[in-house]
C-alpha cells in the first residue's frame, strides 16, 4: 500500500495526530516500509496510525506508543502528536483523587461462594472416610476379633514335632525315644535271609550293627557328632549338617548319591539294607565315596 493511501484518508489541510506523522516522514523523503522495517512494526500498522484509524490498532496504550517510536525516529516532537490523539482512560489525577473518596461496592456478577462449596473438597471427605473407619474399629464387639485373627492366620500344622519332613530333601529325623521303639520291633520278628554283597565294600549287616529306624535307600547313625552331606545326581543337596550322637537319619535321591562324611570312624552307614564299610574310602577320618 503506497503513501497516497494513507495521504487520501485524512481532509486535506486537517491537523490529526496521523496527518502530522505522515507529513513528517514525508518532509525527510523516507518511504513508510523503510520507517516500519526501522521501529520493526508492520507496514500496515503503520499506514493505520497515518490515516488516524486507531480503532483498527489494538489498543490505545499500543497506538499512542507506536506514535512515539515514530517522532523518536523522526526525531520530531511527539507532543503535539500525542495532544491530537484519545487519551488514555483511568490515569487522570482527578480520576484518581475521587477514586479514594468513593465508598468501596463489590463490582457486579462477582459470585458469592455457596454454603455448599466447602463440602466438595476431597480432603474433607477423606478426613470423614478416615474418621469413620475408626469409629467402626473402636466399637467393634469384642467377639469379632479372635474370629477374624483365625480366618487372617495361617494354618496350624499338625506334623507332631517328633517327626520333620524336609520337602527339598526326603530326611526323617527320629529322636531317640522312637529309635528305642522301632529297635525293640525289629528284634521281636525273625531276621531276614541272608543275601550276597551287591558290590565290593558292601556287607550284610552284622548282628550287633544299629537297626536303621530310619526310612530310605540310605540310612546314617552317628555315634558322635558327624558332619553329613549327601548330594544326588541332578545336583541335589539331600543333607549338608552335624548329625548329633546317636541321631538317625534316612535318605532318597536319584542316583548315584556323593557322599562325604566328616567323622567317619564314629559314623556307620547303611546303603540298600546292607552296611557300608567306610574304611576303605576313608582319609584323614573323612570318608568319599560315591553310591549307585
């Protein structure tokens, strides 16, 4: 848009704020896209501050500011421009000085909180849950409690203590007491035929050996304490603990079973009804040896 746009909109000879910065650019000969490519604003905001059409422009605060960039760089005086244009409203002394003499009123369509607003909030609603769940705790009967603890515990195992089953590992530990008992049993039936050893180091069980009270394919009596560790084929850790005097433990895995026995002269072993001689694989009172 060309300077005759601008020069076409205001009455020839009148003094408007649009007229007086046009004529001003014009008297130094600068084209209107070089001023606006100078105060960095688009031409055509410029061409409707020249042709006086302030209410194209955003707001008066911005029109009466760009007037004073435009004298600043035409380095004219801004105030008879600035006298020609809209003044801004609110700022006046006078506006002011009877402001503060005026009687304070809410201004309109403020809205009033509801009675009822406060009862929204969740925190509220969560104190009165939690406030709730208390009461009902406290005046619970007496007699619901026991009840309620015997549905949340775990059931009560009834394996006597006399008798341990390892489920990793099949070991029954049998006290002394029930040792005594299964021995006397034993002595009461007729003793079983003889059979041959099934492979070197095996023997039949002599009359004066331990009664094996414990089940399994193998069975370990210690004397004194023993420290016994069995481990099966698949890598199985059968036992691996002090076996105490007197203790008698029964053991079954998937064959062959590593043995190692830690006091092997006070240790006697029993290996498919038949006694194991430890001496043979016996070092240093540590007895190793493999069973299949």
């Amino acid at each position: 848009m060309s300077d005759a746009v601008g020069s076409s909109a205001a009455a020839p000879g009148a003094a408007t704020a649009g007229a007086l910065l046009r004529q001003a650019r014009q008297a130094q000969g600068l084209h209107i896209a070089a001023l606006a490519a100078a105060i960095k604003v688009s031409q055509r905001k410029l061409e409707l501050l020249e042709s006086d059409q302030f209410d194209q422009l955003p707001d008066a605060t911005f029109t009466r500011a760009l007037a004073q960039s435009v004298c600043r760089t035409l380095k004219v005086d801004a105030a008879p421009v600035l006298a020609l244009m809209p003044p801004l409203r609110g700022h006046r002394l006078d506006d002011i000085a009877e402001g503060l003499n005026t009687p304070f009123r809410e201004r309109p369509g403020r809205l009033e909180p509801n009675d009822w607003a406060s009862f929204a909030n969740p925190l509220l609603w969560i104190a009165a849950l939690l406030l709730l769940a208390a009461l009902v705790v406290y005046f619970m009967p007496a007699s619901w409690v026991p009840a309620a603890r015997e549905r949340l515990s775990p059931t009560a195992s009834t394996t006597p203590p006399a008798v341990i089953e390892a489920a990793s590992a099949t070991v029954v530990v049998v006290p002394a007491a029930a040792a005594t008992a299964a021995s006397a049993v034993v002595e009461s039936l007729p003793p079983p035929a003889a059979e041959p050893a099934a492979s070197a180091g095996l023997a039949e069980v002599p009359a004066n050996s331990f009664e094996a009270a414990a089940a399994g394919v193998l069975q370990v009596h210690a004397t004194a304490r023993s420290w016994v560790e069995v481990t099966d084929a698949r890598g199985k850790s059968l036992i691996s603990r002090l076996v105490e005097a007197g203790e008698d433990v029964g053991l079954d895995g998937v064959m062959p079973l590593k043995v190692r026995i830690g006091n092997a002269g006070a240790t006697q072993v029993v290996f498919r009804g038949q006694a194991l001689e430890l001496g043979p694989f016996t070092r240093d009172n540590v007895a190793r040896l493999e069973l299949k």
